[in-house]
C-alpha cells in the first residue's frame, strides 16, 4: 500500500507487505489481484483487470498459496460451468484483514507527515547523497549567473556558504539541461583535476577555482596521496596528487593549503 500526499513538491509514500519465511508474498498488488478474482471469478479476467499477463497472475496466486498457511484462492476446472476461480474464506479474510492495516497505515503515514512538516529540504538532502557518480567531489548550489558564447557557456553557482564556482560547459549542455538562473544544480570535479598548492595567495593562475582552506586529511600511498581540503561553508575538495608532490609540499592535517582546478575541468549536472 502506498499512501502518496503533497508536501510542497515533496510525496510521502510508503510500502505495506506480508513476510513469510524470508518472502514477500503479499502486498498492495497482490491484495488488489485478489479483490479482483473475488470480483470476476476467474485468473484472466483478473489479470486483465489489474493490468498483467496471465502468467504472472497464475504464478503470483501459485506463490500466494504455496506460501500461506492455508489456501487463499481455490481454482476448479471443468464442470458445467468449465470451471473458475474464487476465494477461500481465508483469502475474504486476509482481504480484509489487510485493508484494515493499510487504513491504520494511512493514518501513520499522515502523523508522520504532520510531524515533519516541510519535507521539501529532507527530501532535497536525500535525493543529493542517493547520486551515484565515480567522481569524488559533488557539490550542490544555485545558479548565480549563466553568460553564453559562440560556443561555450559560462555558469556561475553559489555552493554552502556562498563560496562561488565557476563551470564552463558548452551552449548545448546549458540547452539540454534547460538551466537558468536560479536553479539547483551539482557541480562535478574529478579529484585527479585538482592541483593543491600551499601558497597561492598572490600567485597569478588561469584557473577560474582557487580555494585556500585547512588540510582535514592526508592519505598517504606509494604512488598517490589523497588530500581533503576545508575550504569554508562545510565544503571539503578531494585531490589525488602524487606522492612525491605530497612530501615536496609537506602537507600535513591542520595545515593551510589551497585546491584549485580549471573551470572546464567542472561537469554540471541537475535533477
């Protein structure tokens, strides 16, 4: 059973199933496949009516009964009237046993939602860690500013904190994504794009990202050395540089160090 009610633009919805000996064997779709062999008296008729093959109707009810503790659906063949299929009185029971649990569910599910009040930010936060992507660092912000070339469009997003970052990606990308100002949107940069320096402050560099923050972590390995770096409004950056880099700068946790990384190296991405 689910329960789905707005919450701004966020749903709240929930799962209702039956477990038995370590399998599911009744849920909403089951329990509605059920109602609508108690309804038509026959597996195609309520295959049909529930909107799948008759197949999965058979094996789902062969499932339903090999599962229960006693029978829910009793199918006959042939006779008079060339057979059909109805419920147990166990299988009106289980019906109605489980609309009582999904009414008791709804009610959960609204306190739930009074409680929470405005989901829209949880729901925000969880769809952002839910991102599956190889790159080490994602960061989540807004849309400042999007400046259009030739060929190339330059997009300008505040992340926590307001600590600005620069990406440029090409005319389509900005056309495919439909991004304007104003939008939530996730900037992508490979760890191994990431140069770290440790005095920067009045060096002259192209690169339009330049960090300078307090070193929260050093891995140090044979070939490569990964540094995490704090750069304000609870951002950390991830570089991989290589070992000797590491020891010739010697960084070490604690220390000052700035990230910086070329706008190009930025992907773009929204939700």
């Amino acid at each position: 059973m689910a329960r789905n009610n707005k919450m701004n633009n966020t749903r709240l919805s929930g799962n209702l199933w039956f477990h038995q000996r370590g399998s599911e064997y009744l849920g909403g779709a089951q329990i509605l496949l059920l109602e609508k062999i108690d309804e038509l008296g026959s597996i195609t008729k309520a295959a049909k009516g529930v909107g799948i093959s008759y197949k999965t109707a058979w094996d789902t009810v062969n499932m339903i009964n090999n599962l229960a503790e006693h029978p829910l659906v009793d199918r006959s063949t042939g006779g008079k009237g060339g057979g059909g299929t109805s419920l147990t009185a166990e299988g009106k029971k289980v019906i109605k046993q489980f609309k009582t649990i999904q009414e008791e569910h709804s009610k959960f599910l609204s306190n739930l939602e009074s409680r929470l009040g405005d989901a829209e930010g949880l729901y925000q936060f969880l769809r952002r860690i839910s991102m599956k992507v190889s790159a080490r660092n994602t960061f989540a912000g807004n849309v400042t500013a999007i400046t259009k070339g030739a060929v190339n469009a330059e997009v300008t997003m505040s992340l926590k904190g307001g600590v600005p970052l620069v990406a440029v990606v090409t005319n389509g990308a900005i056309d495919n994504l439909a991004l304007k100002v104003g939008d939530e949107a996730y900037a992508i940069i490979k760890a191994s794009s990431v140069i770290v320096g440790t005095d920067l402050h009045d060096a002259k560099i192209s690169a339009r990202n330049v960090f300078c923050g307090t070193i929260a972590k050093v891995i140090e390995g044979p070939v490569n050395t990964e540094v995490d770096v704090e750069i304000g409004g609870g951002n950390i950056v991830s570089a991989v540089i290589t070992h000797g880099s590491s020891e010739r700068l010697e960084l070490k946790v604690g220390g000052h160090a700035c990230v910086l990384f070329k706008a190009s190296s930025v992907i773009v991405g929204v939700s």
